[in-house]
C-alpha cells in the first residue's frame, strides 16, 4: 500500500510539473549532474571510469540517458563531447576521464587530414603557391601581422667564461617594450671566417636549456665550428622573473616564443661572423614544434631538424605550440606540412616508438620525400626512426644531429670525435646561476623589464596596433 502511494506521489509530482522531477522532461532539457550519469553508465555497462571532481564539478549533462546507446564508447562520446571533455581508454572496461585534448587526434583522423591536404598540389609551383598561401596567414594568425618594432636597445651579455674549444655567453634581448629573452651564446674557438649558426630550443624537459644534456649538445656543436644559442621559451626559465610559470600555458606563449627566435636572428645575423646561408635550428618536444613553426615563418632558416616532435596527429599538447589558430591556415594545415614548408632545405627529423611520433616512418615521413621530390630533393629531408627510443634528446638523438649538420654545413665532425666515435666528454657542465643574465636572484633585471600577463597584453597590443 504505501509502495503504492509512493508511485501516485510521484505521477501527481510529474502531472503537476512540480518539484525536483518537473525538472525531467524535455521542456528543462532532461538534465542530470555528470557525476550521476557516469555512475549509471559505470553500473549499466558494467565498467569503471577513474574521475576528477575538478572536471565533474558543476557539469550538466542535457538528455543524458537519451544519448545512452548498445555501445558504451559511442555512449561516452555522446555524454562528454559537448562538455569538452572525453575518456582515454587504459585497458578494456577502464577509462579515465579527461578533458578534451584538441590537440591530439586518432591516427587515422590525422593521416586523413594529411591526405586531405596534401591532394591541394602535386608539383614545384602548385606547393609553392601553398606556401605563399599559408605563410602570411600564418603570421596573422600568431598576431604578428604586423610585426612589432625592432627595439633599438642593445643586447645585455655577460662576461664569457672559455672552456675547452669553445665559449660560452649569456645574452638579453629586448623584444618588447619591457620584455627580455634569455638565452645562451656557445661559440666555437680558434675559426676562422664566417662561422654557422644554430638555434637550440628546447622542450617542456625540467631545467629546460640548464640542463646537462642542452648544454652538451650546444657545447659540442660549439666545438664542432658551429654557433649554438639556446634560449629560453617564454614564462620558464629567466623568464620567469617577470611572468608566472601559468603564463606558459597561454595562447599567447606561442606568440612570445616565435618573435623571440626572430628577434634572435635579427641580432645573430647582425655579427659579422655569423654566415647568413648556414642556419638552422633543432628543438625537442614543444622545442621541436617551435622549430617547425620558425622553419616554416622564417625564410633565412636554411636547415632544421625537429626532435620527437612532428606528427600529422598531433598538433602540440601546450598551448606554447597550438594555443593560436595556425592550425586553421590555408583552410586547415598540421605540423607535418609546415615541415614540409622548409622544402627543398635539409630537414632531420628524428622520432621514437614512445610518443606521437612513433608512427612516422609509415605516412608522414614518406608525405614528407613526396613534397621534398617536388624539388628534386627528395634525398634532403631525412629520418632517423628509433623505435625503441623514449620521448628524450639524449646521445641517440645528438649523435644523428651532430652528423646532419655536419655534412651540411661542411663542418668537421673529426673535431668531436675519439678513436672514431662521437666524445661529448669535454663539455664543462656549468651551474645553473652561471648561464643567467640577471644574477643569483634576479637583481640585474632592467628597472623598465615589466612584471605580470596583464602588462604583457597591453604592451602587445600597442606593439601591434591592436
């Protein structure tokens, strides 16, 4: 009897379109807490999925139970797609949920897109009227159209401290109005003439250009005969004396980090040492989509070489690397294209088994000889695939590096070699305070250097005209 009642209550409650189950009904939308509808869908199909508070809090989901169907990943899809968030699967029946990574599709997804793409030309003149396309939009779309001033303001360098075959100094530069970016200088002793250049950006790896294995490979390129200038990406390392390391994972960021490495090639190409038909750049990780998108802006770029980087699949999990639209040039590009942007110049790109470059060799290195074969360069562009290899720029990553430019900037690898193999051994790995600018604590920063995003943006945007 009171089972009874208990049923007419709730039809009274539903005809009256009162109280907490007038709320569902098509008219609100049939809403439920995300956290109700990933209970029942864990009891309904009889599977687990590891949550977050922070990702479920205040979520709705609208006609939930309506989107429910035979499959629980078509049901997963249903419910979280429209609150931008998704599952990653760790084994059958375990999923964890996550928000939703733009930046990082199906491979398939992404060597359709590639496909797609690439089926815009199929010779010399129709891929370089895509690069004509694609060139200024990109600049547009990092905001850098038009380009800030050149600051008239001459370059900060501390002492050079001199090591075995090479130098090292560290440099600021003034980018804007109040904003400085950090780097380190390794030259070469004892050559003469015009000397090659390399920039040496790095990834989201801890310690960032501090680290030991950068400052080997910037020392031993340095004892090789080239110039190495590592440089800090923006709001880590130096930077961080006038932004928060949050700041990194802005839009902006990516901004920041490519008028950086411009303005570095303005004052690199500035020195009379420097030779403007041997540069190039190499990065790892974030530090290698940074390389691929200066190759791509920056014409004087005459050779690059992207390290676990490249991926038609993956466009960059930091905001540093995807946080503007450059994606969305030309009606839509990737990573890999922008690579294929550097063509007919020499190209290494080295990938591992480990992250999202594990499956280069099998469509995006082979897109990549097809562009390159346009030129009749196809022998240009290389890769070197190491399946076993973790996500790292350690000696199996340098090793290759070392000899690629070597052979193209026609300089002695002889120099770093022992008994016929490569020797990082003479690199004097320096503290970290030794590679900054403005001291131990910070206290050389410029009086006029500004502090904080919010005076980031303004300073942009005047720049900038916008």
């Amino acid at each position: 009897m009171r089972r009874l009642k208990a049923i007419v209550a709730v039809c009274a409650a539903l005809l009256a379109g009162t109280g907490a189950y007038a709320q569902q009904n098509s008219d609100a939308g049939y809403p439920k807490p995300l956290k109700e509808v990933l209970a029942e869908i864990q009891d309904r199909y009889k599977v687990k999925i590891k949550t977050d508070e922070k990702l479920m809090a205040d979520k709705t989901v609208t006609y939930a139970e309506w989107k429910f169907r035979p499959d629980v990943d078509q049901t997963l899809e249903n419910v979280l797609s429209p609150l931008n968030l998704k599952v990653i699967k760790d084994s059958p029946g375990n999923y964890k949920l996550s928000e939703f990574q733009y930046w990082n599709w199906p491979v398939e997804d992404g060597w359709k897109q590639l496909d797609k793409i690439a089926s815009q030309y199929n010779d010399k003149a129709s891929f370089e009227a895509r690069k004509a396309l694609l060139r200024p939009q990109i600049y547009a779309a990092l905001g850098l159209s038009p380009m800030p001033a050149k600051m008239n303001t001459k370059p900060i360098i501390t002492p050079k401290r001199v090591y075995d075959g090479y130098s090292v100094e560290n440099i600021a530069l003034e980018i804007l109005p109040g904003v400085y970016i950090n780097g380190s200088l390794y030259r070469p002793l004892n050559v003469k003439g015009k000397i090659p250049l390399m920039l040496s950006p790095d990834g989201h790896w801890y310690q960032h250009r501090f680290r030991a294995d950068c400052q080997i490979r910037c020392a031993t390129l340095a004892r090789m005969g080239v110039m190495a200038y590592s440089y800090d990406v923006f709001a880590w390392g130096e930077s961080g004396l006038q932004f928060k390391s949050s700041d990194h994972r802005k839009a902006l960021a990516e901004t920041i980090q490519a008028l950086g490495a411009i303005r570095i090639l303005d004052y690199m190409l500035s020195l009379k040492e420097t030779d403007p038909e041997r540069v190039g750049i190499s990065g790892g990780s974030g530090g290698g989509s940074h390389t691929v998108l200066m190759t791509a802006l920056d014409t004087r770029i005459k050779l690059s070489a992207p390290v676990v980087a490249v991926s038609s699949y993956f466009y960059g999990g930091c905001p540093c690397e995807s946080g503007m639209p450059v994606a969305q040039c030309g009606g839509g590009t990737d990573n890999v294209e922008l690579a294929a942007m550097s063509a007919p110049q020499p190209q290494l790109l080295i990938s591992d088994g480990s992250d999202w470059t594990a499956h280069m060799p099998e469509h995006d290195f082979p897109y990549l000889k097809k562009v390159y074969g346009y030129y009749g360069a196809a022998d240009k562009v290389e890769n070197v695939h190491l399946p076993n290899d973790k996500h790292d720029y350690g000696p199996s990553k340098r090793f290759p590096l070392y000899d690629f430019v070597a052979r193209n900037f026609h300089v002695d690898i002889n120099k770093i070699k022992k008994d016929g193999k490569i020797d990082e051994s003479h690199t004097t790995i320096e503290k970290e305070p030794q590679l900054y600018v403005f001291g131990d604590h910070g206290q050389n920063l410029p009086k006029d250097a500004i502090h904080g995003f919010d005076q980031l943006e303004k300073v942009f945007a005047a720049a900038t005209g916008k």
